[in-house]
C-alpha cells in the first residue's frame, strides 16, 4: 500500500491487522470487522447522498450493506495531502451470487424486495431530491430508438460489411419494432403517475442490481482460504466476493453507486434481465423471482405493467450496436459479435416469456 493510502487510513478510528488486495481497493481486516478502502472519485453531494440511502436502511435494521466508516472527525470522505480523496465502507466475506443457481436467484430477489419495502420516505434533503431523480425513461427509450436507426443508417451506407454489420441488419428489424412498442405502450401506461408517486414517496432504487453487487456471505475462515498467512499482505488481486461454492442463507447487498429517486420496479427488471439472459431466458426463473419479490413487498398492476415494457425493450440489442457504433472500429472482436448472436438467437424464447407475462396485467 502506497504511503499517500496510509496518511489517510490514519485518519480513520481503525486498527488495522491485515491488509488484501482486491480491484481496485484494499480489503482492510480491522478491530471493527472487515473494511474495504479505496480512491474516491465522485463528488461529496453524491457520497452524501448514498450515505443517506444506507443510513436509512442501517437505522431501519438492514444492517448487511457497504454503509460508509467515519473519520475520527466525523466524516465519511478522508484526504492525503495532495487532495486524494479515499473511502472506507463495510464489507463482507463470501462469494458473488450465482445466477445458474434457483435457490440463490430466490433469495436475492426476495433481498431487493426487502431493500424496496424500506427504501420509501428517506430523509433528504430538497437539494439531493433535485439532483438525485432517475432520467425520463420515455426520453430514454424515444432517444435509444434514434441510436438504432442511425446505427441502421451507417451499417447499410457501409461499402464492405463485415460479420457483425450483417447480423445487425438481420436482426433490426424485429428488435427496432420492440422498441417502438415499448416506446408507445409506455406513453399509454401510468408511467408518470408513478414517477411522481415515487418522488412524492421519496422512494429509492438501488440502480445496479446485479450479481456483483449481491454477496452470499461466508465465514471469514472459508473466505481466507485463498489468501495470505496473517499479518502478509498478498499481492495478488483478489475478490472481496470470491471464493467457494459453500453459500449461507445471508447475503449483503453493497455498491449503491448508482442509486436514485424513482421506480423501484426499474431494479427488479434489471435483474430479471440479466438472470434471464444468463439462463436462456427459462421461465421458471422469471416467475420465481417475480413470486420471491412479490410476497415480500407486493407489485402492483400499474408496476407490473412497467416491467413488462421494460423487459419488451430491447435494451441488450441496443446496447450491443450503440457501443459498436461510437467505437467505429475496422476489426470487431469476436466476442462482440458472440453477444449480438446470442442476443438474436434468444429472442424467440424471450418473446415466450413476455407473452406469459403479458397474460397476467
């Protein structure tokens, strides 16, 4: 650890035994548990903001989160002299959640439901309201679908085509009717009678739900399994969710970078979506997570018809050519070309799903 990172550890009221690397961060294993330390690069309204979000769920008794350590002059944000600046959160022992596992994807639902039921009537400020509301997804969707049509655009003006280009112009069609659909149904749906509801509510979302982010805890002996002997700091990079297929019935829910005022609904599509696409879209995962969500914390119709028209918008396939099109690259890399192809290869089932969906608003 470079000796900018010690000045401010020591600003923090830590005794520190053991020092790991992880990406981009130091797991710091102290008298007061297990920490993760590591540059901060957003502004302070924002760390103040999410300190917010976790404190409101800390004093309502969720107390498995990333919640911010504070200095020993009662900040959550520590400098070095050459104005660095560096955080110190929570953190936990154990391994990423398993998407391919049922009984995990069961449980993490089921946590983001409870996370959602506690998440309403957060104490902010007027100016972090201001700042801190989710982007218009009508905006959102209209602004994607212009993306779509001038990636169309340039694909076909090219002279030589390569293999993504083709695929591209194979699947367009169906995928750019998707999000025009989307587009309308949402315009017709309660959508900014629920936007304002949530505002209203001061309801928060997390923003970035996924399995990264959920950590199937373990005991700190398992966990350690693959690094140093005490007092060694092991320069090899490790995960702070790594490690074992053994998993406990607790997890902890962290990184909360990109949590917002707005629809709680918008996170469960998320991951929804990425369950989905990594199991074929199989719809016994779909309706397990929607069932594990929904007895915890109920979803109403209008919520359920917004998920729906999330999950109808093609948001991967856009994704996919968008980044495409601004990099502009002569060579694209097979594995761009592999994620459009499983992208097309999906949708028929992906339909099957939304049909089985549909059925139900």
């Amino acid at each position: 650890m470079e000796e900018k990172c010690h000045e401010a550890l020591k600003k923090y009221p830590l005794k520190v035994y053991n020092i790991y690397r992880a990406r981009g961060a130091y797991l710091l294993e102290t008298d007061c548990g297990l920490k993760l330390f590591k540059c901060y690069e957003g502004s302070r309204n924002r760390a103040m903001f999410e300190h917010t979000v976790k404190e409101h769920l800390y004093m309502h008794g969720f107390h498995n989160i990333d919640l911010y350590v504070k200095t020993i002059d009662d900040d959550i944000i520590a400098e070095d002299q050459s104005g660095c600046r560096y955080i110190v959160k929570n953190w936990f022992w154990g391994e990423e959640c398993n998407l391919k596992e049922l009984s995990q994807v069961e449980m993490a639902s089921a946590n983001l439901a409870k996370i959602h039921s506690i998440l309403n009537g957060v104490d902010f400020t007027a100016e972090q309201i201001e700042h801190n509301i989710e982007s218009n997804l009508q905006e959102t969707f209209e602004k994607r679908n212009r993306e779509l049509k001038r990636v169309r655009g340039y694909i076909r003006d090219k002279r030589q085509k390569n293999e993504f280009d083709l695929l591209f112009l194979n699947y367009y069609e169906e995928f750019y009717a998707q999000g025009i659909e989307a587009a309308k149904k949402l315009a017709d749906s309660s959508y900014r009678e629920l936007m304002d509801e949530a505002v209203k509510n001061r309801s928060v979302s997390h923003g970035n739900y996924n399995y990264h982010n959920i950590i199937m805890l373990k005991s700190k002996g398992e966990a350690l399994s693959k690094a140093s002997p005490s007092g060694w700091m092991n320069n090899q990079s490790i995960s702070a969710a790594d490690i074992s297929p053994e998993w406990s019935k607790s997890m902890a829910t962290t990184n909360f970078e990109k949590a917002r005022i707005g629809l709680q609904i918008a996170d469960l599509y998320q991951f929804i979506r990425k369950v989905m696409e990594k199991n074929d879209w199989d719809i016994l995962y779909g309706n397990n997570i929607i069932e594990s969500y929904d007895r915890i914390r109920p979803i109403s119709k209008g919520e359920l018809r917004i998920l729906y028209i999330l999950l109808l918008y093609p948001e991967k396939f856009w994704k996919i050519t968008n980044f495409y099109f601004n990099g502009k690259k002569v060579w694209v890399s097979d594995r761009n070309i592999n994620k459009l192809s499983s992208v097309g290869e999906q949708n028929s089932k992906r339909i099957v799903f939304l049909r089985k969906l549909e059925s139900i608003l």
